[in-house]
C-alpha cells in the first residue's frame, strides 16, 4: 500500500506527522474513532487487520462489493489518543493489499 500515492508528503514519516497533528487539532481524545479501509475479498487479511485491534474495544462491519472482489472494513475503535491512531494505521498499512481510507 503506498500510503504516498497522490499525498503531498516526500515520506512516509512527514506524512504520520501531518495525520497526526490533523488527528489532534480536530479530535477530543480518548474517543471513538471510526477506521477504514478496503480489502481484496481474502478472510486471512481481515484476520490479519483484526489482529491490530487486538486488546482495543470495538465494533466491527463489514461489506463486500457487488462483485465480491473486495470488502469494505469498518472498524469503530476507543483509543486514547492520535499516537495510538496512527500505530493503528502504520500497523494496518504493512498487510499488502489494504487501502487505507
């Protein structure tokens, strides 16, 4: 997943930065924070995204697409703060083939 692709920011790292400041400016932490993210139709990388939010409260729904080609994840998680947001992203962003939304 190339989290660049259409960003304005030369690295991955000034990118989390930016997500995070944005996360904080317009955040009240700790909250519910609804995550996104679109997967080929495969149940091991919706396992291995599951695994991210292991020990997080949340909620969980799912959607396949018409075609059953892909499925939209959306998971409505308590955290913290906008450091523990972005652990969640940067960890998710390692499972191949997951747009992050």
């Amino acid at each position: 997943m190339d989290i660049l692709q259409g960003n304005q920011h030369a690295n991955p790292e000034e990118f989390y930065n930016s997500l995070r400041e944005k996360l904080e400016d317009h955040h009240d932490f700790p909250e519910d924070y609804l995550f996104k993210f679109i997967v080929p139709t495969d149940q091991a990388k919706l396992t291995d995204i599951y695994r991210v939010f292991d020990g997080i409260k949340f909620t969980l729904g799912n959607r396949e697409s018409k075609n059953g080609k892909y499925t939209a994840c959306n998971i409505n998680a308590f955290v913290l703060d906008a450091h523990q947001v972005v652990k969640i992203y940067k960890e998710v962003a390692k499972i191949e083939g997951v747009i992050l939304l």
